[in-house]
C-alpha cells in the first residue's frame, strides 16, 4: 500500500491539494431515472458540501476560491486537482462535462483533473470526453462502490448492480483513467468478511485507489430515521481501524490509499463523533499505520 502524498509526489514531484468543484448536475438515483431519496447516508449537498460554490458559479472561478482558500498551507511548491466532486459529475451532457474540464485544465496550477461519478454514468460519449482529458493530464475517476453485496446496495438504495462497477473500471483503464473506489465500513448488516469482500472485487476490478470511510449518519438522510429507532449500529473508532487494517492486508503493493476515513460535515454529523476530531484522528491514523 502506499499512502496519495507518496503517490502525488511520485507522479507530479510534489504536494498535490484539491480544489472542489460542483457543477449544476445532480444524480440519477435522486432525479428519479434510477431511483429517489439518494443512497441513504448521502447528505442533501450530494457529498459536495466541500465544494466552494454551488453549480451556479463558473468553473474557473470556482478554482481559484477554492485555490485561495489552501494557499497559505499549500506553499509554492504545491499543484492541484480539479475535483468535480458533488453529486455524479458525469450526469450532464457530454458537451457541458468538456466544457467544465477544458476550462479547469486551463487554470493556473491544475495538473490532473479527478472526477467523482456512478459506474452508470460513463456512456460512449462521456467516456470519449474523458479518455480525450487523460491525454492531456492525469485523469483519476472515483466510483461509489461502498459494498461489493448486491444485497446490501439495495439496503441502502445504491441502484445499480456490482457488476457494472466491475464492467466500469474495466473501461476506465481502458482509456487511461486511474480509478479511484470508495468503499464504506459498517453498512447495516454487513459483517467483516463481507467488507472484505467488497476490497477484493475492486482489487480484482482493477481498481488504482481505494478510499475508505466509516459509515456515517448524517441529518436530513433516510440513515437519519434508521439511526432514531435504533435500527444501526456505528462503529467505534478502534473497531475500525481494525478493519481498515484487515483491508490493507489485502490491497496489492501498489495499491494507493486516498484515504483512510471520511470526516462528514460537522454541521450535519450525527455519528460517530469520534470522527469530528479530525487532528485526533489523524494523529491515530499516522501511529497505527507509520506513516
Ligand atoms: S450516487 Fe452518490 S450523489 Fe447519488 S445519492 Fe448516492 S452517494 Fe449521493
């Protein structure tokens, strides 16, 4: 395993930082051509709330707020990431994603571009607009898996099946994406092995990166209610760690871990509020894992 600074500096020579970027899209399972109400734990921001602006603001401008706001840590020694991160950011029409990449990959600093997407969104035409962006600067693409088990995905109202994660990341490579999947610990009714089920089918997929994440609950999300009437349990921190660890254990070499847990909004975190502690976390994570 090696850890996104090793694999940035590796590749680009230095620190890379993101600048988050929303675009005006929104998500097949919320816009009811997939499904309504969204995967259960996803916030009503669209897992965007990082993101500087709403869709409504230019792409440029978006970076350079973004930009502005990591600048002082950032240093000059530093590049970016253009991230189209809210909501499926391939969910638009093939001209508009090239139009926001074209733009990004003209702004000062941008040297890669990631975009956050579903396995379902990737069409002949996008996949076209996205191979032609891999040949102009590193492309990295992430897919929600969350859980290999079809079972647990119609739980938590995922819409779409495991296989076309599979048949997804084949095509990625294919046009020289580096694929990122996130994958969520924790999910009702899921033991272990079934959480280590769902890290070996995006090792065998193909997958480049891994972020892993608590299951968190957040307010105004159907997890919400499950949570109120006790329906699930959220894992402690330790009890976690184990797991990420377990997962490690089977990632191959070169496998890069993005990241090695999700900290939710605080302003809409119900649980666990381990996770709300971000410097104390984090001081964990380097101990346990040496890094
Ligand atoms: S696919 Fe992504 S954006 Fe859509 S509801 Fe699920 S987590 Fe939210």
């Amino acid at each position: 395993m090696i850890t996104a600074n090793k694999h940035f500096r590796d590749v680009f020579g230095h620190k890379m930082y993101k600048a988050s970027i929303s675009l005006d899209v929104t998500c097949p399972n919320r816009d009811g051509s997939k499904g309504v109400g969204g995967c259960i734990f996803c916030s009503e921001g669209g897992s965007g709330e990082f993101a500087a602006y709403c869709g409504n603001t230019s792409v440029p401008d978006q970076i350079k707020e973004a930009i502005a706001q990591v600048k002082k840590k950032a240093g000059t020694d530093a590049g970016y990431i253009a991230y189209f991160q809210s909501f499926t950011s391939t969910y638009c029409s093939p001209s508009y994603l090239k139009k926001a990449m074209d733009e990004a990959s003209l702004c000062e600093g941008i040297e890669a571009v990631s975009v956050a997407t579903r396995p379902d969104c990737l069409g002949g035409d996008i996949l076209d607009v996205l191979k032609r962006q891999a040949e102009k600067m590193p492309l990295y693409v992430e897919l929600g898996l969350q859980t290999s088990n079809d079972e647990t995905a119609k739980l938590i109202n995922r819409c779409y099946e495991t296989i076309e994660y599979i048949e997804a990341v084949k095509k990625l490579k294919s046009i020289g994406a580096n694929v990122i999947t996130h994958i969520i610990f924790g999910l009702p009714g899921e033991t272990k092995d079934m959480m280590m089920e769902s890290v070996k089918t995006a090792v065998d997929a193909g997958s480049d990166g891994y972020k892993f994440t608590c299951l968190y609950v957040l307010c105004n999300t159907p997890l919400e209610k499950l949570w109120e009437d006790n329906k699930i349990a959220i894992l402690e921190m330790e009890e976690y760690f184990d797991i990420v660890e377990a997962a490690i254990a089977i990632l191959p070499d070169n496998a890069v871990v993005h990241r090695f847990t999700g900290d939710g909004p605080k302003k809409i975190l119900i649980a666990p509020l381990w996770t709300k502690n971000k410097r104390q976390v984090v001081n964990y994570i380097n101990r346990r894992f040496g890094l």
